[in-house]
C-alpha cells in the first residue's frame, strides 16, 4: 500500500543525504533502516572493550575541572 507523508523540505533534504550514504534504494528502504537502526538498540555492556580501569578513566576531567 503507498501513502503520501508530508515533511518540510530540510527533512527531505536530509533523507536524501541519508539515502545516499545508506546506499538505499528508495525513500522507504531508507525509513526502515534508520527506524531498524533505533529499534534493536540493546545493552551497552561491554561498550568499552577490555580497557582496564586506568585506560578508562585516564581521559575523564576531575573535580578540579568542572563548573
């Protein structure tokens, strides 16, 4: 089933830049890969890899350095 959506002209202009770097086909296979993107989001364990501590927290400002 096709259906008309209306969006602003900034927000085709970036789903045309989207759909260029995504390497879609069409408008719709662009939606659903940003949509797809978003969704399966899970856990963020292990996000840093096996960095020690140290490694870690060596770039974090300290309290000296805040506000």
């Amino acid at each position: 089933m096709k259906t008309t959506i209306q969006i602003n002209e900034n927000t085709l202009e970036l789903l045309k830049k989207v759909k260029d770097n995504t390497n879609s086909n069409s408008y719709d296979e662009t939606i659903n890969k940003i949509i797809l993107k978003n969704i399966n989001k899970e856990s963020m364990f292990g996000y840093l890899g096996k960095k020690n501590r140290k490694a870690i927290l060596k770039g974090l400002r300290n309290k000296n350095d805040r506000f």
